[in-house]
C-alpha cells in the first residue's frame, strides 16, 4: 500500500466567525490587498468567505516564458510580432513590438485602471 502524502495548508489570513476575511479587503483597491497578502503569506494563499474559499496563486511575467505555436503560430505569419504573437528572446526579454504593445494598453488594462 503506498504511503500518503500530507500536504501543507494553503496559509492565509484568520477571519471573523461566519465573515471570514470580508472586511480584510480594500474595497477601493483590491488589489492592493491581495499584494499585501502575497507579501505576508507567499504567492500562494487562501481568502475565507461566508459562502467560499478562494485560493489565490499571484505570479507576474518574470515567473513564466511566454510560448507560441499552434494557431497563434499561424496567426504570426500574417501580423507578425505583436502582444499576442511576440516570443520570448533568449535574454528573457519580449521582441521588441511586443513592448509596444503592452505599453499602449497597460493604462487600459493595468491594476490601476481596473
């Protein structure tokens, strides 16, 4: 018979009885919140609720290599190298239309804006 693995609880942060963490977050910038909480408890962590428990995994783009293949490769053919169809260089940098890209709709689509 195999032997079974434990696994470690998913940290966070305690709540209230019967509210969890509802009040633990920053209604005008949640975000926010869940930065503080990835400070404190590591990129992974959980949120209590009266009727759910939401576990939260954080990453940005220094943790992940961007890959493009399949439709998205045929898709490159036509529009060449943009937000969705740049690749990861060998420097772990994006080619450069890619920066373009990301710059013009970072105000739109930012934390900030959202």
């Amino acid at each position: 018979m195999a032997e079974e693995k434990k696994l470690a609880p998913i940290p966070g942060p305690w709540g209230l009885p019967l509210l969890g963490n509802l009040f633990d977050i920053n209604s005008e910038l949640p975000i926010g919140s869940q930065l503080q909480f990835a400070d404190t408890y590591g990129e992974i962590f959980q949120l209590n609720f009266p009727t759910i428990n939401i576990v939260f995994a954080l990453c940005d783009e220094s943790r992940f290599e961007k890959s493009v293949g399949g439709p998205v490769e045929e898709v490159r053919h036509a529009v060449h190298d943009g937000l969705f169809t740049a690749r990861s260089l060998e420097s772990g940098e994006m080619e450069p239309n890619w920066g373009v890209a990301h710059r013009i709709l970072m105000p739109a689509f930012g934390p900030l804006s959202i």
